[in-house]
C-alpha cells in the first residue's frame, strides 16, 4: 500500500472526547478542520462500520447454513438447495468485503486480517494433502475456527477456499475453471468438516473488523469470538478518527484522517487496475484470477469501486463526505471524480466472462478507466487536501 505522509496542524481548543457511535469528535478552529471534521462520524458509522457490521452479519448466517451442511452430510441426506443458499450467502458476505477495500488501511491490513480472508490462488496440493491428514482432520473437527485461524497458511483459508468447495469447477489445461454454479450434494464428510473450519475463521475475521472500528458488536457475535477464543485489539479505528487531533488518536488532524480516506481509495484502485485485472489480462499470471470459482470477479471489481465511491461520497443518501468539502474548494474537480467513478463501474460491468476470457479489450478498456480515477484521486484530490 501507498503511504501518505500526514501532515500536521495545530489543533486548539479540543475538548471532549466522543464515542465513535455518537457525538461530532473535538471542536476545531480552522474552517478546513470543521468541514473534514464532519465527515468523520458519517464515514465511520455509515460507511466503515455499516459495511463491517452486514459483512459479519452475512457470515454469521453463512456459519449456520455449513453447519447444516455438514449435518446433512453425515446423515447422507440431500443438501442441494442448503448449497445453492450458501453460495448466495458467500457472494452476499463477499460484496461486503468488497465494498470495504478502499478502507484497508485499518485493522483489515494493520492486524492482516486482510491476507488471513482474501489470499488467492489456492494451495490446491497442500490442500488435498490436509483433507487426508486424519490428525488434521480430528483437529480441524475438535477446534473449528480456531484451528482454521492459528495453524493454516493464507492459501488454505478464507473465502476462496470456501468458494473452492461451495462452487463447482472443471479441470482445464490442468487449471481449474469455475462455473459459478454450486456444487450438488457431494462433498465427502473430511471437506464438509473443513468448510465448515474455514467459515467460522471467516465469520470470526469479520466480527473482529466490526469490532475494531465500533469497538462492540452484538452479544451472539461476541459469543463467536470468546467461543474461538479470538484475541480482541482495543484500537477501536473508529473513535481515533472520529477524534482527530485527541490524545490517542493516531490521527493529528481532520486533514490527515482525511488524506488517509483518499490514500485508500487511491491504493485500491491501484491494485484493480493493475494487480486484480492487470496480471491476467496483460497474460503476467492468468492464474490471478480473484473470484473464479463463483465467477464473480467483475462483481468484486465493480464493487471496489463502490467502495470508492462510498468513502468519497457517503454511502449514505444525505451523509457529509470529503465530497462536500472537495466541491465547497473546487465543484469541477469534484464533478470530474464522481464522473471518474460512474465511468470506471460502467466499464467494469462492460466485461463479459472475465474468468474464461481475460485478455479481452474490454478488460483494457476498464484498466484504463479505473487508472484515470486513481490518477485523479492521487494527484488532484490530494493536493487539494493538502493545501
């Protein structure tokens, strides 16, 4: 990731310190300071937490569909349908995730929780060897999540290698090629065990991300995390940014807490540009396809860009954002990145079998239009931050 230099101001007068859930952080003096400062609980609460919170959400109920899942399995009953729930839960929690990567620069990277979900391609050798390690199997099946979580490599966990096991795929050129359809009823018991393993890691990740900007969640989620024994980080991301310029914040002022939104939103579209659609259309590594079993790859590109557009805009319907301040200095710059956004979205959707055809013009075409935002994002809307 990009790093941003913050820059420091003074901020005097600052009082009180708010709860990242209510309250509008310290006073400030500066007019610049006032307008970024109301963009933080919006972002925080709408925007960071929200998408946080549907994400655990969805993976809480992902949790108890493979619970059922395995259920059905060892009672060798049809679990078709039970499948096909599950995969829409996957894509469901999976939009969420992607809609929160232009703000990775919080705990999802700080405490890696960003590579322990999202690593891809797939161990597919270490994997077949765990599935017939009876010793691993027992563990898996005693530990859950846990065992998922602390003892397995990134290539082994998180959602692609439950995609791998809820979606089909076909062997090709010694590749394999989803369909984005999901299996029938034929998981054998040691997988059914492990996607089970894998999706409690995952629905512990995602609560431990709700509760590292909101410093709570509910009390079930809460269970989930004592029940995994899940170590709690009390950096609670959401406060310090809401209370820019407070004892304890890592954040000196409204204007770097603001610059660090941007920088965010710069280095995802960075990496889909050039990493999630640049290696496998420019034939660098057509293996580094993000979502190929589900086929849903062009979904998470186009969402990545939402969450661009939720950090810049509000993802909410009258939310204070940097938007508004960016327009009170410059209304033609702010009219050229939402233009940037809509275009580069429209782009990506323009795609047609991104997983099956990567090197197609339209994936060029949809580079080229995301590049254009993070240049515009980068080089204009940080300068204008930074005046």
């Amino acid at each position: 990731m990009k790093k941003i230099l913050k820059l420091a101001l003074c901020a005097a007068c600052i009082t009180a310190m708010s709860a990242c859930k209510g309250g509008s952080g310290p006073e400030v003096t500066s007019d610049k300071e006032e307008a970024l400062q109301r963009a933080m609980t919006p972002y925080v609460n709408n925007t960071v937490i929200a998408t946080y919170s549907r994400m655990a959400d969805e993976g809480m109920v992902l949790l108890g569909q493979c619970e059922q899942i395995l259920a059905k399995v060892e009672a060798g009953e049809d679990y078709s349908e039970l499948m096909a729930s599950a995969g829409t839960t996957w894509r469901a929690m999976r939009k969420y995730w992607e809609q929160s990567e232009a703000f990775l620069y919080g705990p999802a990277a700080g405490h890696t929780i960003d590579p322990h979900i999202d690593s891809w391609p797939l161990d597919f050798n270490a994997m077949n060897s765990l599935l017939h390690n009876e010793a691993q199997m027992k563990q898996i099946e005693e530990e859950g999540g846990a065992y998922v979580g602390d003892k397995l490599g990134y290539a082994l966990k998180g959602f692609h290698a439950a995609e791998y096991l809820l979606f089909e795929s076909v062997e090709q050129g010694g590749r394999a090629i989803g369909t984005g359809k999901t299996h029938d009823a034929n998981l054998t018991r040691p997988e059914a065990v492990y996607l089970l393993g894998i999706v409690e890691d995952l629905a512990q990740q995602s609560i431990l991300l709700e509760y590292a900007w909101a410093g709570e969640v509910s009390e079930a989620k809460m269970k989930l995390l004592e029940d995994g024994e899940v170590d709690l980080f009390e950096d609670n991301y959401g406060s310090q940014m809401i209370n820019a310029g407070k004892p304890g914040s890592t954040y000196v002022t409204y204007q770097a807490a603001a610059e660090e939104i941007i920088a965010g939103c710069v280095d995802i579209a960075g990496e889909v540009a050039d990493v999630k659609m640049g290696n496998p259309y420019s034939a660098k590594d057509p293996d580094y396809l993000e979502s190929p079993y589900s086929c849903t790859s062009t979904i998470d590109f186009a969402d990545n860009i939402r969450s661009i557009q939720h950090a810049y805009c509000g993802a909410q319907a009258g939310d204070y954002a940097v938007s508004n301040y960016v327009y009170r200095q410059d209304a033609e710059l702010d009219a050229r990145v939402r233009k940037a956004i809509d275009d580069a979205i429209a782009a990506i959707e323009a795609i047609v079998d991104f997983e099956h055809n990567p090197t197609d013009a339209k994936v060029g075409a949809a580079i080229d239009k995301v590049k254009e935002l993070e240049e515009v994002l980068d080089d204009d809307v940080m300068a204008l931050l930074a005046k």
